[in-house]
C-alpha cells in the first residue's frame, strides 16, 4: 500500500505539473494578438532548394506528402520531383496537426529554398521578412531542413544559415531545430547507414551538425533534431512508430518554448549577395579611377605639347635679356657677366688651393731653417774657440787682426790651412808655428 500511494502521490504531481504548463501556454498563446488567424503553435520550415520542406509541410498539416498546391498561388505547398525550387512566395495554412482532431490546430508556414538563384533569392528573403514580420508576427518553431547527406557545412549552407541569423538574431536559435529529410527508417536504409565508416546514428547525425553550427557560425546553443521521414511506409510498423515518436517531439518543442516576435528581423544580404555587391562596388571604383588616370595621361600629353612648342619660340639671345627663363634652365645658357663671375671664382679658388699646397710642401719636404742657423752657431763658436786657443800658445800672431770676426765661417784643411768661403784665398801657418793639427 505505501507503494502504490507513493505511486499515486507521483501521477497526481505530475498531472498538476501538466495543467499548469498548459495553461501556462495557453495563456501565452491568447496574449498573440493574431491568434484566431493563426493558431498556436506557429512552425516555419527553412531550408535550400530541394530539400524536402514542402512535402514536409504538407505532412504536418495532414495532406499527402505529394500535395500539388492547387489552391495556392506561386508555388505554396506544391510538390514536384525536381531539384528547382517549386514555391515562389512564403504563404501560412492552418489544420489540426497531422490532421488529427486530436491534437491542436497549428500553423505551418511554407518558405521558398535558397540558393538557387541570386536574384530570385531577393525576392524570397523581401517576401519571407514581409509575411513574417507584419503578418505572422510571431513564431514558435524554425525547423530548419538538412538532407541526410548534409552533414558537412557547405558554402552555400553556410551562406544560408549565415543568412537566416542575420534577419532574426541569434537568438532565433532558441526556437530553431534541425530536422533530416530522406532519412528512412526501412531495413535497407538502416542497413546502409549501420554499414557506414563511422555509423550513422541519429546522435551522432545531431552532433556533428552542432559542431559544425558551433565551428562555422559561432552557435552557442545545442539545437535539438527531429528524424520525420514524410515518404515512410505506413505498413511497417517501426516506420510509423518512428514517424510518430518525431511527430510528437515536434509538437512539443513547438508548445515549450516562448514564441520569438518577428517584429525586429530585417531584409539581409546572402554572403554571395553581399560578395557580388562588393564586387560591384570595387569595379565601379576602379572604373572611375581609370577614368581619371586616363584624363590625367591627357592633359600631361597636353602640357607636353604645350611646353615644346614655346620651347621652340624661344632663342638663346633671349635668354641673355630675360634672365632666369624656362629655355635657360634647360638649355644652361649663361650671360657674360655669370661667365665673367664664374673665371674670377676658379682663379681665386685656384689661388688659393696654391698658397695652401706650398705651406704644405713647404712644411714637409724642405729643410728646417731654424735647425741649420743652429749648426751654422755652432761651427762659428767651434771656429772662434780654436782662434783663442792658438792665440793663447803665441803662435796666432800672424794671424790676429788678419781675420775679420764678420768673414764668413773657415774649414780647415789637410795642410794645416784654413779655406775662407767668405773672402777667396787660404790662411796657412806662419813660420815659427808651434802648434800641431793636433794641439785641437
């Protein structure tokens, strides 16, 4: 008995917990002032060209997966074997999800795919921001379709994903979940995907999509997924029982989170879009500067012209009259007077360089004069010193007053004489000498 009252205790929680969420939600819902129009919850299906998102529109709506859109223009919910994108325009229905009376009454919101075309794709993102920001105000669910193949971000994936968080923010990823079309839950397929190097599982499918997002696009959110295949085979009970299980997820993703309002999303560029526009704007400005090198290249050609044609106008006597001029300055014609200058300047500059190189030659190559009166100096006291010794022994008698102190400086000789360069002639001994060349 505690069992089960515990039991009961538990269920009688858990019921409470539901009714409150439900009318949490609902009072949610009521507060959307568009809610009689578009019932709540709101899903919108994003995704490239081919992908599968009307079929999968159809589904949740409860029309076959093949529905051929007759009651819509451009495109809405048509269905068509092809890899070009069938729907034009971004358009909402409402019915019971699933068409099942049921369960709630939603709407599904059917998108035009990118990357097909550039031009066309400006018309899809003017029209998706337009019926989603002004009619469908809010949203509850981005389910954004990969093929089951997509499991590396392209370029143009990239570029499309890229796109759609710079129209809603990124914060739109709170809303947003992935789901993977054509994949099959028949024997063949799960065979194949099992056989794969590595496995190819629902988790693993999940989070290599999530490293990707976190990789290429920075999303700080771990984005659930949903597997609905919309072509699975109502005979075989595990591919019902799978379409089931995902179905129900998505429904309740869609009722447990708050509804994203659309009113502050913008018209945004495709990075190819943007690309092309910067390409464009980068050959305008180069065509524009070619321009003006072109005209500059011109008006030089001009001025040339111009220029050699007073050139030949003008003479050299000309130049002599005018003074500084154009054809002097290119020709180097000079008056007399600069010539008259310029000889004056090189004779003084060569004067000096003379003066300068003669101290120079002087200083180091002749002999030093000082020195020389020195040794003359010396050989007169030498000179004067052997007069006064040979007076001093008597002998030098013949000699005094016959030698003038002025006379030029005596060399004596191997006679015992004297040779006087000043006055010619020579001094020799008188008789009766008696001194010896070596008395000194």
């Amino acid at each position: 008995m505690p069992q089960i009252r515990r039991i009961l205790s538990t269920l009688q929680i858990r019921i409470y917990q539901i009714i409150f969420i439900t009318v949490i939600l609902n009072t949610v819902h009521s507060d959307l002032v568009n809610e009689a129009q578009y019932p709540s919850p709101r899903i919108v299906i994003l995704g490239a060209t081919g992908v599968g998102k009307s079929s999968l529109a159809n589904v949740l709506l409860g029309r076959d997966k093949n529905y051929d859109g007759k009651d819509w223009d451009n495109g809405c919910f048509k269905v068509r074997s092809t890899s070009l994108s069938v729907t034009r325009a971004t358009c909402a229905d409402r019915a019971y999800y699933l068409g099942n009376t049921s369960l709630p009454e939603v709407t599904v919101i059917d998108t035009p795919g990118f990357g097909s075309d550039r031009d066309q794709e400006m018309e899809t993102i003017q029209n998706l921001v337009d019926t989603l920001k002004n009619e469908i105000q809010y949203i509850h669910m981005f389910v954004i379709a990969f093929k089951q193949s997509d499991l590396r971000m392209t370029y143009q994936l990239r570029s499309m994903l890229l796109l759609f968080e710079k129209m809603f923010g990124s914060h739109f990823w709170k809303n947003a979940v992935l789901e993977a079309t054509w994949w099959n839950y028949g024997d063949n397929s799960v065979r194949i995907r099992q056989s794969a190097i590595p496995k190819i599982t629902e988790e693993s499918w999940t989070q290599t999509l999530n490293q990707e997002l976190r990789r290429k696009l920075d999303v700080g959110y771990e984005l659930p997924s949903v597997f609905i295949d919309t072509f699975f085979d109502p005979d075989n009970q595990y591919e019902r029982d799978q379409f089931r299980i995902n179905t129900d997820k998505l429904l309740t993703l869609a009722q447990g989170v708050k509804p994203f309002h659309c009113k502050d999303i913008e018209i945004a560029l495709t990075e190819i879009e943007a690309m092309a526009t910067h390409i464009t704007k980068l050959i305008d400005e180069t065509n524009e500067r070619t321009n003006i090198i072109q005209n500059l290249i011109r008006e030089k050609e001009e001025l040339k012209a111009l220029a050699g044609n007073k050139t030949a106008m003008i003479l050299p006597t000309q130049c002599a009259r005018n003074g500084a001029n154009v054809f002097c300055v290119a020709n180097k014609c000079y008056t007399p007077t600069e010539f008259s200058l310029l000889g004056v300047g090189c004779t003084v500059l060569g004067i000096m360089i003379g003066v300068v190189g003669i101290s120079w030659f002087k200083a180091h190559c002749l002999p030093d004069e000082k020195e020389e009166l020195r040794e003359r100096e010396k050989e007169l006291a030498r000179q004067q010193k052997v007069f006064s010794l040979r007076q001093k022994n008597g002998s030098g008698s013949a000699l005094n007053g016959s030698i003038d102190k002025s006379s030029a400086y005596l060399i004596p000789e191997n006679n015992g004489g004297f040779k006087d360069h000043g006055v010619s002639g020579k001094i020799g001994p008188t008789k009766g000498s008696g001194l010896h060349e070596t008395d000194f």
